[in-house]
C-alpha cells in the first residue's frame, strides 16, 4: 500500500498487453492428481479412438471367407457321401484316407516276404495278418500284426518288420501238426505233445496218422512206435482206437480190427504179419482178430462167413455115426 492506503498493484492479474498487467505462473497440479494417473486416465480414449478407426476386414484373418467356403464344401460333400453309401464303397475299395494319402507318396506295401511257412500257404498268412493292396506301410501296426498272426492255432510265433519304402518281412513259427485225435465225434488236429492246435477242417491234413478215444492224444508217439512196428502193413492201418488207456486196436482199410495186447505189441504185430504173409488172413471173412493172448489167434467171421461154417459143420459127418442120406 502507499501511504494512502492504496494497494500499489492489483489483486488479479489483467490480460496480456495491459498496464500493469504481470503474468503470474499457475502452481502446479495438486498432489491428489498426479501426472502418471492423468496418464492412465487418458489412455483409453486414445485405445477407442484407434479401434475404432480400424476397418473390419483389416482386423479378420485373410482369406478366413475362402476357409470357412471350402470347409462347407468339403463338409456338404462328405455328408451326402455318407448318406448314400459312397464313403463306405470307396473306403472299400481305396482304403482309408490316411493310406490312400501315404501310397500315394510311394509308401504303400509293394513286396512281403514271409519265411518259416511249412504247412500255411502264403495267401492264408496274408489274410491272416490283414495285409492288403488298400494298407499302406507307415500306419501299418507291427504288433497288431503279430497279434493276428499268433491267434492262428498253428502258428506258434511271429516276427514282423518294416523295411521302408514299401517291404515287409514277416518271419514264422509253426506248431508241427502230428495227428489227428477224434473224441465224441469231433476232429482235431494235435501237435506232437497232444496239444490241440485247431479243429479238422482242411484236406491237407487228411493224411495224419487218426487216434482215437478220451486221451488218445496224449498217446500219440506210442501209436506212431505200433506203425512202424507194422512195416508192410503200415500202410494199411487207417487208426488207433485206445482202449480204457492201456491197448490199442488198430483199424485196417478192409474195416478189420485188430486188437493189440497191453504188453508185447511188437510181438503181436509180428505175428500179425507172419499171418498175412502165409495164410492172407486180412484176406479173409473176418472182422475182428484178436492178438492179446500169446499162445493163440482168436478171429471174429463176418456175419455170412459165420452163417457159411454153421452150414458146413452140419453136413459134415459125425465120427462114429456115418452118414444121414
């Protein structure tokens, strides 16, 4: 103030350019406000202004219209596929999908080589393990494979690799088949130890020596040991009928038996052949001869073979009696 109470400048300051006029600087912003949160305000006004600015067809994937229109196609073409049965007839006919794609780069299955195969023929172990022209080799599983092959009764054990491209080795083991065993009826085919390796449904095997009877199986080397004792008459015996477990009788191709002793069968088939040899006994009338007593031979006629001696005993004269005219 001066000295007549004046204040010597005024209280709020004038505009630019006037007398007097001094610029007086703002404080700054309070505390309550500071720099970084007016930032953080204004932050999403300027995201809303650009995404807003953007142009729809700027912000989807490129060419996600051509996709999403092939994909319909695709999809269309698989329904009406389906629905008429055509997917299933060419799956049949080409394969699947996958394998059709892998022949087509040349990794198909073009060659297999099988060893081990003794009584199998090729084609059988083909089938057996699935094996296809529509199959291709990378989706082919080895141990599904193997799998298949071992469920077969005669084969005992399979080794299967892939060898790329496109070849196949498959490597066997058979069970031997011995014999053929018949119980109740029923034919099976037997390995050498009596174990059953599959029914009898192959003409192959028609040649196996035939056992016969509950346990038979289990006996098969014996009766192997009586055909060979049998020398020229091996030939003719078409089975073996074991009897309560302890003998057998052997079944001749004219349907004569022969019935072996317990004991000493090489003796009694010795005889058997004498027999044969001088007096054509498997010649005869007879269907049934019975060796199982050492010091005789007890034979069993046919029926008209038996009616014919009862004849011939009749008209034969009684000694002592002469003779009735």
């Amino acid at each position: 103030m001066d000295g007549g109470g004046r204040l010597l400048r005024p209280l709020t300051a004038g505009p630019p350019g006037a007398v007097g006029a001094r610029n007086i600087p703002l404080p700054n912003p309070p505390s309550a406000f500071p720099n970084r949160l007016v930032r953080l305000l204004a932050r999403p006004q300027l995201r809303r202004g650009r995404s807003v600015a953007v142009p729809l067809e700027r912000r989807l994937p490129r060419f996600l219209g051509t996709g999403l229109a092939l994909g319909f196609l695709v999809a269309a073409i698989g329904i009406g596929l389906g629905s008429g049965g055509h997917l299933q007839a060419a799956r049949e006919h080409y394969g699947a999908p996958h394998h059709l794609l892998a022949r087509a780069v040349g990794l198909g299955i073009e060659r297999v080589t099988i060893s081990g195969i003794a009584q199998l023929h090729e084609p059988e172990v083909l089938a057996f393990a699935g094996i296809s022209p529509r199959v291709s080799l990378p989706f082919l599983s080895v141990r599904e494979t193997r799998e298949r092959l071992e469920a077969v009764p005669l084969i005992k054990s399979a080794t299967v690799r892939k060898l790329y491209p496109n070849e196949l080795s498959i490597a066997l083991l058979e069970r031997e088949a011995h014999a053929l065993w018949q119980k109740n009826g029923e034919l099976f085919i037997i390995a050498a130890d009596g174990t059953v390796i599959d029914s009898f449904g192959d003409g192959r095997f028609a040649f196996l020596p035939l056992v016969v009877g509950e346990e038979a199986n289990l006996h098969t080397r014996d009766y192997l040991a009586l055909l060979e004792a049998a020398g020229p008459l091996k030939n003719r015996i078409r089975a073996g009928t074991l009897v309560s477990g302890r003998r057998w009788t052997l079944k001749i191709d004219n349907g004569i038996d022969v019935r072996l002793p317990e004991r000493e069968t090489d003796a009694a088939l010795a005889r058997l052949i004498k027999l044969e040899r001088e007096q054509n006994i498997l010649q005869k009338d007879v269907i049934a001869i019975d060796l199982r007593m050492a010091d005789r031979v007890v034979v069993r006629l046919t029926e008209e073979a038996a009616a014919a001696r009862l004849d011939s005993l009749k008209k034969k004269p009684v000694r002592g009696k002469g003779v009735e005219t």
